[in-house]
C-alpha cells in the first residue's frame, strides 16, 4: 500500500482493484468495453472508470519517397476513455455491477 507522506508529490492515490472487460452491441455495433474498479488511497472508497476499445489502422507521415510509401499502414488497439456515470460504493464487486447496469441502459438487444 502507498502511503502519501512517503509519495508527497502525488495528490492522490488509486489502485485498480479489479478489472472486467465486456463485449456488448451499442448502435448496432459490437463494442469492447473495459471498466477498473479503482479504490481511492485516502478514504478507501471505490469508483470506476471506463475505456472503449479503438482500432486504428496509422501510417507515419514521413515515411513517403518518391511518391510512394516506405511503411506499410499498420493497424493498432488502443484503449480510450469511455464515459459511463459516476459511481462509488465500499466495494469493487458493487461498484463494477453499477457501471454494467449504467452499461445496460445503452446496449441494443
């Protein structure tokens, strides 16, 4: 456990106490959801914070020569926040099933 009178430069603290990831349909679309219950270090309360997976398909912008591309496009995954209202409870499970029931309310059948 961090304690802040040992870490006085970091105003808070969180740590990821559990982590789920769901794949569920919004707008027609299957999306990849990822939510950490974080537990705050100075009260012990948790909350949750959520991220949508991306798939990006980049190229580098300097990797052009004589009108042609030395790199081929490559395709990455990235996590972005994804926003789902605020939560907190005494627990990671508790909170965790209120972000999927926040989840639920945009998910198409």
């Amino acid at each position: 456990m961090y304690e802040k009178k040992t870490h006085e430069f970091c105003s808070e603290f969180y740590t990821v106490e559990k982590t789920i990831q769901v794949v569920v349909t919004i707008d027609g679309e299957s999306q990849t959801i990822r939510i950490d219950a974080l537990k705050e270090g100075a009260t012990g309360r948790y909350s949750t914070k959520a991220y949508r997976q991306e798939h990006l398909a980049v190229q580098s912008a300097y990797s052009q020569s004589k009108s042609s591309f030395d790199r081929v496009m490559q395709d990455y995954h990235v996590w972005v926040n994804y926003d789902l209202p605020w939560t907190n409870g005494d627990n990671a499970d508790a909170i965790l099933n209120q972000a999927l029931g926040f989840l639920k309310e945009r998910c198409s059948e």
